[in-house]
C-alpha cells in the first residue's frame, strides 16, 4: 500500500512539474551609435515568443543594465550598437558583467564598436575597424564595407548547436572586409564573396559567458530572412545553455 501511495505521489509530482512551461529566455537588446529599421527589428524578435521575450535599451543609458543590481533583469545580452564613447567606469562593469556569466550574442556593426577600448575585441573575438589601428603590435588598415550585396552565406560547422538544421543560404546585405579575428574565435559562417572577409561568423567565450558573433544583420531584408531568424534563435538559445 505505501509502495502504491508512492508511486501516485511521485506520478502526480511529475506530471504537474513537466506540466510547467519553462520560463521564457528574456532578452536584453543594447542598441545605439547606428540606425536601423526598428519595426521589423522588433517583429524579428516577437516571433521568437513565446519562448522568448525582449526589451532594448539605447546607449549610452543602456550602462545602467550592465550594473550588479540589473544582470537579474535580463538572461542574455544582444548587441546591435555601434558606440564608441566609454567611461573606466563603465568599462569595468560593461566588462564584468560578461565576464561573471552574462550571455552575449553579437549582431552586424556591434563588431564595430569601441575602436579605442581593446577590451571591447577581447570580448567579442574579433573586429571591425573604422579606421587604421595598431593590433598586437601590428597596424591594421580600416574595414571596408559595401551596402545591397546578394551573396551566400555558408554554414562553416552543420553539428553545433547555432547552425542546426541550416543549410547554406542567400541574403541582401552589407559585406564588411579587413576584420580582425582572434586566433581562439571558432568560424561556424563563411562566404566566398569577394567583398567580404570568408569568416562572417563565429563563437568564442569571456570569462564564464559563450559569445556568438554574426556579421549579417544590416536591414529588414535579413531580419525578415527565416534562415537569420533562427541563426539568431539558436544562438541565443545556445549561448543561454
């Protein structure tokens, strides 16, 4: 009789708890320095409900979120700015935050951001540059970027979690040449067009947080593009992991 009693109380708890949806992943978009298209932006991330919900916040008030008493607010990070200007201050809770576990998925000219703070390539794995600049010792020359190119954006590794299920795929957007990509960043998109770099994408990791960073992104005809829309799913489903 106990052994029965059991079993339905463990049955009952089972059921009620697989019951329960999982809580959505809420998603922090840091934007700022650059416009953008903000309607079909934010109906690219109201299609990820209800699994996922979003807010944005604009540089340079977006510091504030990057503070100890706001990282609870939000469970992944999602940049889409273009800024430059940066206090020490907020340098090292901009840095901190990532560093202790906050995830971040990077999108088009985010890679583009804080020429004058090294830190900020660190953290991401790679960069554009918006003008000459001396990386480890060496000059670099500024990126170069083209608007309105059809081109194919091709799936480097089919087995990890953000490229699932994609296969290689064609987009409208801007190609971006002469970034900068860390030794330890790991390619997951290339492309073989030849006003971009071949790597237009990859994952890396800071501190406790896994970082996936996508070059693609630039206007409406990529936001609506069912291929980026679950690229960009993945990643920050992956990245939350």
């Amino acid at each position: 009789m106990k052994r029965t009693y059991l079993f339905i109380v463990i049955s009952f708890l089972f059921i009620t708890l697989t019951a329960i949806p999982p809580k959505p992943i809420r998603i922090l978009v840091i934007t700022g320095g650059h416009d953008y298209k903000k309607e079909q932006f934010n109906q690219m991330f109201e299609s990820f409900a209800p699994g996922m919900t979003y807010q944005v916040a604009q540089l340079p008030e977006a510091y504030e979120m990057f503070m100890p008493e706001n990282r609870d607010k939000y469970d992944v990070l999602v940049f889409y700015h273009m800024w430059q200007k940066i206090t020490d201050e907020q340098k090292v809770a901009f840095a901190d935050c990532i560093k202790k576990g906050k995830p971040l998925v990077v999108l088009h000219h985010a890679m583009c951001g804080y020429d004058k703070w090294p830190e900020y390539r660190n953290i991401i794995g790679g960069k554009y540059y918006n003008s000459e600049h001396e990386v480890d010792g060496k000059m670099v020359p500024r990126g170069t970027y083209i608007h309105d190119i059809n081109f194919t954006v091709k799936i480097a590794d089919k087995k990890h979690p953000v490229t699932a299920g994609l296969s290689d795929f064609p987009v409208f957007d801007e190609t971006y040449k002469g970034i900068y990509v860390d030794d330890d960043s790991t390619p997951i998109l290339t492309t073989d067009e030849p006003s971009s770099d071949p790597v237009i994408g990859w994952i890396t990791k800071y501190g406790k947080s896994k970082i996936t960073v996508i070059e693609i992104g630039h206007d409406a005809a990529t936001y609506e593009n069912p291929n980026f829309r679950k690229l960009l799913k993945q990643s920050v489903e992956w990245v939350r992991k």
